[in-house]
C-alpha cells in the first residue's frame, strides 16, 4: 500500500464535468432533461440503488471512481426511452443500457477535462444489480454525491476524483 | 464512445497475477489460505455475492476491472482473522476490509504485472454491500472467473484486463 498522499482539492471542477456529462447523455440518449438537486460531499455510505453502473479512473496523478445508481421505476424509463420498448424488470438490455451510460458519461467528463489538463484513463464499467444496495468508495478522499430527479423516479450520482502528488 | 478496438489475450498472465495476489493477501492478512478452483470465462453475468470489493484499472495501453465477491459467511471469518474480533453483520469495520483487500490484492498483481511490462494505474476501490447481488462487467472482452474455497464460505474473483490497440 502506498501512503497517504497529499491531495489537491479539484472537486469543483470535477463535479462540473460529471454532471454536465450526464445531463447531455441523458439528453441525447433518452430525451430526458434530469434536473439536478444540490451536490454534497458524502458523510456515510449511503448511496442507495437498484441498479448501478461503476467505473474507475486511474491517471498519472489522478485518482478515482464515477457511480451512478438508479431507481428501478426510474432506469425502467431510462431504458424504455432508449429502446424504444417497455422494461418491466431488470434484464440484459438494462444491464447493458446502464454499463453504455457509465462509459459514455465518463468518456465525456474526461474529454471535459482533458481540455483543463486533467488527464485520466478508463477502466471497464461493471454493473451492480440488487434492491436496494449500498456503495461505499474505499478512500479517505471526499466523495461529491450528486442528486437528480426524473418524472419517473430519482438517480444518484457520486464521484472522487483528485489528484495525488507523490 | 471510441470504436472497438483490437485486443490482444494476455488472460493466462493476468489471472496468474491476480491467483497469486490473492492466496498472499489472504495468507498475510488472515492466516488463510484459500482453496483455488477451476477459473473459466464468464458466459453469464452471475457472479453473486454479499459484499463486493470492485476496483477498475486504466493504463496507456490496457484496461479492465478486478472484482472480488464474499458469501457473508466468509468474509465474517476473514474479518475476524483480520482484526480479532468476532464479526456478526456487515459494518464499516468489514467494508474498509474488503476496500483493503480489495486494493492490496490489485496492488500486489499490479506489481507483478509491471516486471513483465504490463503498466496500470489504479482507481478507487468501491464496496457494494447487499445480500446475493450480481455483478456484470459491461465489456465484449473475456471475463475470466476465479472461484476459491475456505472453510468458512465461497468467495469469487472475476478480472477482465486486456491490451487495447487503437
């Protein structure tokens, strides 16, 4: 393991980049305009979701991972507007909407980010699938959570990110 | 969303690093050894588990994602043979375990991988805590799965880490 290192706070900037990014995704996905409630930064590990998708970002001197967790009601709509057909329960195309999500909101963060000199790469999106179930990001780090609202239900955001300085 | 890219299989190296990693950790950290069965490659997204450690990794020229799943059962007696003390439920003592595990065992197979020329930076550990969830990894690339044995309980390990070229 290594030790604690120093960490510039970059959360702002960050924070900007994530939800812009999900607000055109879902835009140009799913003609869905999220509307976004207040950012905090997360105090226990309750972020909640039925289903969600996860990605990690790993740079030189960047650290960190994007979750985005969704209600059933309100990825069952997600996904019905993508498809263009009904979703009654969570099945491969959903699981595949939310991982095609994951990538492409976090693809464009770090084209975002990248014009700011923020350089990072991409792991592989994994999705969670389970009523009802926590995530807890293992770092001392903040961790910015990110509310929205849709008309057929609620989705949340988190994200750390920041830079490490050996 | 970039376009596929070709991926060259380097999956034998990879689950070495990741086989080996583990059965350290685990030896280190809790005196136990566990019982590695058959790996194979993922046709379904049915890696099941309690708790999961995920942890994504991105690198110039390589990608994927690292999961570890306990039954609950087992990841109580790895917990206890970690800090000494009795675990009955999932607490924040057993989430930063399995975040620890988590990032040591990728650590520990990092480091391994990087004396053959295989570089990669490491994300954020993220924790999901909810009984019998799945996991899918949202990539066409193989999944190879892990599944080990203790005396207490079943644990899975699944790894997708390929080379990209553009």
């Amino acid at each position: 393991m290594a030790e604690k290192t120093k960490s510039t706070p970059l959360n702002a900037v960050f924070v900007n980049a994530f939800l812009n990014a999900i607000i055109e995704i879902l835009e140009t996905m799913a003609s869905l305009t999220p509307t976004p409630g207040k950012p905090f930064i997360k105090k226990q590990d309750n972020s909640r979701g039925d289903i969600s998708g996860i990605i990690g970002m790993a740079g030189h001197r960047l650290q960190g991972a994007f979750a985005i967790s969704f209600q059933r009601r309100c990825i069952f709509d997600v996904v019905e507007r993508m498809l263009g057909e009904p979703v009654t329960r969570i099945n491969d195309d959903v699981i595949d909407c939310v991982g095609e999500i994951t990538n492409m909101v976090s693809g464009v963060a770090r084209a975002n980010l990248s014009t700011q000199g923020h350089e990072y790469g991409m792991a592989t999106p994994t999705v969670i699938c389970s009523d009802d179930h926590t995530i807890a990001q293992a770092t001392k780090e903040p961790v910015v959570v990110m509310p929205f609202t849709t008309p057929a239900g609620a989705f949340l955001v988190e994200v750390s990110l920041w830079r490490t300085e050996s």
